[in-house]
C-alpha cells in the first residue's frame, strides 16, 4: 500500500492529475470536503454532527474529520493505498495524520507539492472563472485564497520536509509533464514496498505446498513457523535447545521465540520482494505480533489468502497423508484430526474476520489439483504484484 498526500495553490492542477493517479494505481480518493457532503447527505451520525456545527456557522473540528477518514479508509480495505487532497491542512492535522497512519498500520509514503508562483496561479483561475463563471475565480479573492493557502499549508510542508517524504515539482508545466513526474515519484515508493502475503486455510488445504510453489515463483521468502522451529531443533541452535526442551516436557513454544525466529528471517532475507507467511498468525494475539513486527520494519501485510477446501476433503487429504512421508503428528487419527480442524476453527477464524476489517481477503477455492488451485492463487498474486514491478 502506498499513501500520498497531492499539494498545491489553487490553480495547480490537483483535480486533474487526482483523476489520473486514482484511475492508474486504483488509489481511494479522501477530500474531507467531498467525505464530510457525503456523510451529511447519508445523515450518519457524524454527518449529523457536522451539519448541525456548520448550520451554526462553526468549522467541523479535527476530531470529526479523523473519525470520517478513519471509517473511509476501513471500508475500503482493496484499495492499492490513499490518495489525500486537502487534508492535512494545517500543523496539527499533520499530527494527526501521522497518528492516525500508526494506527492503521500503514504510512503515509509521500507528500507531493505541484509547486506554482502566484502569478500563475492567478492566470488559471481567472481563465478558468471566464470559462465556468465561478463567481470566486475573481482577483481578489484568488489572492486572498493564496494568501490563506501559503500561511496554513508552509507549516505542513516543513513537517514533512523534516520527515524527509517531501516531494516537490514545477506546475508550469505540460498536464503529461507533471502526470509522469508524478508517477515517477510514485512509482518509485511502489518499488520500495514488500509485498507480503498471508496464507489461511485449514490443515489439508493446500496452503504449505501452495506457500513454497508461489515464493520460488514470485521471489518471495517463504516463512513457515513450523519449519523454522524444526531447523532450529534439528541444527541444535542456543533457541532450538530451548524448542527441544519445550517439546520434551510437553510445553507450547512461546510467542516471544517465534518472533525472534521472524524478525531474524526478516533482517537475513536480503534482495527479495517480499514475504509469504504460512502458519503464522494463528490467533487473536498473533495478529497484532505479525503487524508489529512488519511495522518495525517499515511494511504492511499486502494481502491476506484464504484458501478454502470443503470440510470432507479436508479430512480425506488428511488421512491421505498420514501415510506419507510427510504426515503431521495431528494426522495420525481421525480424532486428531477433527479436534485441528476444531482449533483452527476456534482460534483461527477470528483472526480471518479481524483482518477482513482492514484488509481485502481474497476466498480462493481450493479444490482441485494443484495446478488449478495454483492459477487461482496466482492470478490473485500477479495482481497485487504489477502495481509494485
């Protein structure tokens, strides 16, 4: 996911070029004017509130505008990031933003200022008053628009110079000029981005040998917790002692290992596109474990996959590999097998639910052959990928 921020005096050209990037990198459009009217007009709660402070002659505070961002931004989870235009407006908005970035596990990648002098500005919209005949494209209150421009908006500029995500440009130049610097510049955050990918599904599903195929496809790293705890055991590592003991004496390995073994696959993967993670997070808990690891490391959960395979299936794959080679100690019985596919259920599910809240989840079907669950997975893959090549 990649966030900006679009600047520039009125006259700029940011509704055009808006228009672009939202179309070219399906990119959700936030102008807190156009949120605030909707919400009014649909008489939520919040537009209720503002409409009753702007029928009064107040301004709507920053505590209603976060809110409504916040709410637009959850609802719009398959969204490839966020495009903001006029908001943050001033300072403290810039504060807020940031705030509120944290909270959403996401950042805001750029700030992007057309930059264009006064007199150019003035140019444009007064051509443009003579074509639309807006009553406010005239002189004076054009400059008085960039005057209020200029001392409200130096502030937030400076914030995110200091921050060093600021990006400036020439606005006198041609729409295709500025168009394409502006995609350079976003392009160029893109290919900054892992992706990371999270694989769901029952036990039978399909999801580690799926996992494996689409990391060597992709160049991504595959990360498996339970492979990584064999390896650790089996090279009699300092932590794999620990595992070995835990396993002896009948104990869970403790979240506070897992992330150890995590954030050490994460900082040794050197040159890689991202990150496919298989049985990790199983619960509740772990969930916010895996996007504070990735925020630490400055990225974001991509996508979420659920492949989903009918629960007799489930048992007959099962069954069918407690003959092999490669069985897990929970194939061993039907009994077993039923009381996974139970726990999944219990604890993992509602990991599934919390993430369809912030995030677009993909439902795959995973039944049929490999080859043919593979494509499904993949085309869901390849189509997060192009907006990152």
């Amino acid at each position: 996911m990649v966030n900006v921020a679009l600047f520039g005096p009125p006259g700029a050209g940011k509704g055009t070029q808006s228009a672009f990037l939202i179309e070219k990198y399906n990119f959700f459009y936030i102008s807190t004017g156009d949120l605030l009217r909707g919400e009014i007009k649909k008489e939520t709660k919040l537009g209720l509130e503002a409409k009753q402070i702007i029928a009064d002659g107040g301004l709507v505070s920053d505590e209603i505008i976060v809110q409504i961002i916040e709410n637009t931004i959850k609802e719009n989870p398959g969204a490839n990031g966020f495009l903001f235009d006029g908001f943050p407006r001033t300072y403290v908005q810039a504060y807020i933003l940031e705030g509120l970035m944290i909270k959403m596990h996401t950042a805001l990648n750029c700030l992007i200022s057309i930059e264009l002098d006064e007199s150019e500005s003035v140019k444009r919209l007064l051509n443009r008053g003579k074509i639309s005949g807006r009553l406010d494209d005239n002189e004076l209150v054009i400059k008085n628009r960039l005057k209020e421009y200029q001392e409200k908006t130096l502030p937030v500029l400076n914030f995110y110079k200091e921050k060093g995500n600021y990006k400036a440009l020439k606005g006198n130049q041609t729409v295709e000029k500025v168009n394409s610097e502006i995609e350079s510049i976003i392009n160029k955050e893109f290919s900054k981005e892992l992706v990371n990918i999270v694989l769901f599904g029952y036990p039978g599903s399909g999801r580690s040998s799926q996992g494996i195929a689409l990391a060597k496809k992709y160049g991504l790293e595959y990360v498996a917790t339970g492979k990584m705890l064999e390896e650790e055991v089996n090279n009699k590592t300092k932590i794999g002692l620990k595992i070995q003991n835990l396993y002896d004496n009948g104990e869970l390995v403790p979240d506070e290992i897992v992330i150890q073994l995590i954030e050490k696959k994460i900082e040794n993967s050197k040159d890689i596109k991202g990150f496919i993670f298989k049985g990790f997070p199983r619960t509740l808990v772990q969930s916010y474990i895996l996007d504070g690891i990735l925020q630490k490391h400055g990225t974001t959960i991509s996508k979420i996959i659920e492949i989903e395979v009918d629960t007799l299936t489930l048992i007959r794959r099962l069954n069918k590999r407690s003959l092999t080679p490669g069985c897990m100690p929970y194939d061993s019985s039907t009994e077993k097998i039923v009381k996974r596919l139970e726990e999944h259920k219990l604890k993992t599910i509602p990991v599934i639910q919390k993430y369809k809240e912030v995030h677009d989840v993909a439902v795959i079907n995973g039944e049929g052959d490999f080859e043919t669950v593979f494509s499904r997975i993949a085309f869901v893959v390849e189509d997060k990928l192009k907006n990152f090549a």
